[in-house]
C-alpha cells in the first residue's frame, strides 16, 4: 500500500491524538500509526486531572503552571462529558510546608491562569468541617481550592475519532518498523499486529510522538541521532474501596516531599497516587511494584482514620512517563513542561520529535507542533486555534449540563437506573443516545456482560473507538472492570473472539 500524506504521526497518545486532529482539521492529509491501543501505555496511566499542578510553583515553574491553568476550562468547555470540576482539600501537616506556604501559592495559582468558573480557594477548620472527619494527624488548617478530572483514555480516543472524522487515517497496532529520507519525503514501512505483509507511506513530515519508546523510534526506526535524552518517570496508583462518603478529594504532602492524591473513583472506590522514581526497563511492562503499593498504603494510612494495607487494593496500574532530561537531581523535581526539537537540515523533510508534556496541555503541545512545523511549511499555519472551541464527539453541551442531560436520557429511557445513566453521560455525552437507539428495555441492549456494560455498547466501542479486546474495553474505554469479574471479563472476550470470526466470515461471503 502506497500514499503520500502531509504529515505521518508515530505514536497514539495523548500528544499523537491531539497533534492529528488540529493537524486533519487544518486540512492536512495526516497518518497516525500506533503499535498497541490508543493511549494504551502513558496516557491511561495519569491521576486523571485537568490541572495546573500545584506543585510545580515550588520549582517555579510559572510558565507551565499558567500554561496549564489557562487550558483546564478549555479543555472542560470542548468536552464537559469527560471533564468535569473537582475541590481538592490540602490539609496542613505540622512539620512540613508551613500553613502560610500552602495559602501563598493557591492563591497564586487561583489568579495565574485567568480562572472564570472555577470556584475560589477558600479555608477550612478541620477540626470542625465534616471534610476533616475522614483524616487524623493534621493541623486544623485546611485548604480547598479547584482543579478537573478527567477520563484519561477517553480523551485521546476523542481526539483519534474527531481526526479521523476530518480526514485522518489512524492505525492502530501497527508499529513503524523504518523511516528513511527519499527524494525529499519521508518513506515509512508499516507492520500490522496481525502479521499481514508490510507496507510503505510516504509523507512530507513525520512527528515522533512515542512517548517512552521516542528514542527508540530516533535511533532504530529514523536513525537519527537524538537531540537530548529523556528520563524515564514511574508513577503507580492503587484502587481500594471508597474510603470516605462526600465528594472531595484530597491533596497530601508526604515528609519525602512528595504529594499524593486521594480521589473519589468509579462511585465505589478511591483512587491514590501517584509515585515518582527513575524507570529502567521496557515501558510496555511496566507494572506497579511491591514497594510502590506498600508506599501508596503507609502513606495514606498517615491521613486516614482507616488504615490501609496491599490487601485492601482491588486494583493497580502504573505508566511510564517521557520527561526532558533537564539534569535535576530527582524525578520529582523534574520538568513536566514538553520539548519539541525540530530535525529539518539541508532542505531535507522535517522530523520533529516530542519529549515530556502533561495531559492538560496537550491541545498546546499540539498547536506548537504545527507552529515548528510551519518553520518549513509556512500554509500549516492556516487556521491555528481551531481546537481552543470545537467541542469532541459527545461533548456537544453546556459545562454545566450533564446532570440535565441524564435527567433527559431516563425520561426517554425509563429502564435506565440513575447510576447507568450518568455512566453513559460521563463517557459519551450526547452520543449516548447513539448506543440506546430505539431500547424500550434493558433487554433490548443485548448481552448484559456486568458493570453496566450492555452489548449494545460494546458495538458501539467496536465501530468507533478502535476495541480488540476486552482490556481496551473494561480498563481503558471504560472502568466497568472494577465492577466485573474476572469470569465475566473472559467472558466479554470470548464473545469479541466470536464476533470477529463472524465479521470475517461475513467479508469472505461478500466476496464471493
């Protein structure tokens, strides 16, 4: 297979995503080919926040953090369906940051990034405030102040859809296998997962956007020399059962200097995390550790009345994060901001590689990247901007209308619980009414595989949002895996098996 594209992009995060989709919606031919599924490493492993990143002040950070700022109620007005606003509470630990510390910097990070809906920090009394009853060993100082969470996974396939809507050609488990300059383009064979013979495109730019396989993809794959090196960052989080009942969430110091989060997850359980250390090894294996869990637990055990042991965790992931090696002494203290280094000498087709970056700026990331680009094509400047307020599929909403948006889809569908369908809200929006069509019953949605996950869904993640297997489905596209059994997760999986055996079976008969 042959064709020549404006832009080839390797890698389907976050970072690869966003860049395809401003990139198709300037008119641009764009190829996005990923070897697994999309956001299937980094970008499912985040703490799920929209955020400035409150920490990064005492690195003084304040082009990051403003950039960051700026961006959350972009990115919650383009998608209220997967972005929604979260208070977090910071307590005042004695012995640590000073209470005055804590008030200076949300105050700074209240008016740095020209906040407009989000509410205000404002101060607690622990002692006295119900959001203090779940803790012990804090000061009666507290803070709570807003940020966004955010369906991680759901964000990038988003992107993925609304790139592909306007034009984009996105490959899933397809590996970039060669890259080489020809003739003033650049020449990519292709490899498919399923083994099928290998093909060739060509493109006038390519994007490294690998996230933690980016220098693997320079020196093997371009063979190009790299511009800088990355410092590969762990960060694991574990999820037990709720441990409190309001909706807050938490924000702790740890006397290591880290900060952790715990966060109100899936309506049952807490989320915490995350960890931070050097990673060294293959990222597609990383798995959180023995001693990170046993981490997660003591250290949220210091705040909590309940305590928490490894045993309490009914789930664990963990990814590797591509930072910029900018030479600080710990992962902790190392940049979040992202790098772009543009590879365009003698006249020869550009290569611009992506190092770092936050989920939260991703939708920057992606309009500097063109801007680099633009460096060597000048008419890719052409409508910059555009992504800042053209919602993603389902997101076709008021910021504030997702609790009327669920009041509407019981009307019409009567069979719908209240905790379903906020689900369906919460991950599709508007579309939701796609996956329910004419339903009059639960029934009539097909196969009921648990967790609320009906087939009449799944035949909607098969058609549009690039599913193989049941892990795409339950622990990325969903988290119904938190409320299935292993039993019932096999069962999802035989039953795609059987599908797709169909489908073949079906295109074989056409063809006669």
């Amino acid at each position: 297979m042959t064709g020549v594209y404006d832009l080839a992009i390797i890698g389907g995060g976050i970072n690869g995503c966003g860049i395809a989709r401003d990139a198709a919606g300037r008119g641009l031919s764009v190829f996005l080919c990923e070897q697994g599924d999309l956001g299937s490493a980094t970008s499912s492993a985040s703490t799920k926040l929209i955020h400035g990143g409150l920490r990064y002040l005492e690195h003084y950070d304040f082009k990051l953090v403003r950039h960051a700022l700026t961006e959350r109620e972009r990115l919650w007005a383009i998608a209220p369906h997967i972005i929604w606003p979260l208070r977090f509470v910071l307590p005042h630990r004695k012995g640590l940051r000073p209470a005055w510390l804590l008030r200076l910097g949300l105050f700074i990070y209240d008016h740095l990034g020209g906040r407009k809906l989000l509410p205000a920090t404002r101060t607690l009394r622990l002692a006295s405030d119900p959001l203090g009853a779940p803790l012990h060993d804090v000061s009666s100082v507290g803070f709570e102040y807003s940020d966004c969470w955010v369906q991680d996974n759901r964000l990038v396939v988003l992107n993925a859809r609304d790139a592909e809507s306007k034009g984009a050609d996105i490959r899933t488990r397809t590996r970039c296998t060669a890259a080489r300059r020809e003739s003033g383009l650049w020449r990519l064979t292709m490899q498919d997962a399923d083994g099928g013979p290998a093909y060739t495109i060509q493109a006038r730019a390519v994007v490294n956007a690998a996230g933690p396989w980016a220098e693997r993809v320079l020196s093997s794959v371009a063979q190009v020399k790299a511009p800088g090196a990355l410092r590969l960052v762990q960060g694991s989080h574990i999820v037990v059962k709720r441990l409190y009942e309001h909706d807050r969430c938490y924000i702790f110091q740890n006397p290591d200097g880290r900060i952790f989060f715990a966060i109100p997850y899936e309506e049952d359980f807490t989320l915490i995390g995350t960890t931070d250390r050097d990673f060294a090894g293959e990222p597609g294996a990383v798995r959180a550790s023995g001693e990170e869990i046993a981490y997660l637990c003591e250290a949220a055990s210091s705040y909590f009345r309940k305590a928490l042991a490894p045993d309490d965790v009914v789930w664990s992931y963990s990814g590797v994060r591509a930072l910029f090696d900018d030479g600080a002494a710990n992962a902790q203290k190392t940049t979040r901001d992202y790098v772009l280094a543009l590879d365009a000498g003698n006249d020869e087709a550009p290569l611009l590689s992506v190092f770092g970056g936050k989920i939260t700026t991703y939708r920057c990331l992606a309009e500097d990247a063109l801007e680099r680009l633009a460096e060597v094509f000048p008419d890719w400047l052409a409508h910059a901007g555009w992504t800042a307020t053209k919602p993603l599929p389902g997101g076709d909403f008021p910021v504030d209308g997702a609790d009327t948006l669920t009041r509407h889809l019981r009307q019409d569908y009567p069979f719908l619980g209240e905790r379903a369908a906020r689900r369906l809200v919460r991950h599709y929006g508007t579309e939701a009414r796609a996956i329910l069509g004419k339903a009059k019953s639960a029934a009539d949605l097909g196969c009921d595989f648990g967790g609320s996950l009906s087939e009449a869904e799944v035949r909607f993640l098969i058609a549009h949002e690039y599913v193989a297997s049941a892990e795409d489905i339950v622990w990325r596209r969903t988290k119904s895996g938190l409320h299935m059994t292993a039993e019932q997760i096999a069962a999802l999986d035989t039953w795609l098996e059987d599908f797709r055996r169909q489908m073949v079976a079906s295109l074989l008969k056409q063809a006669g």
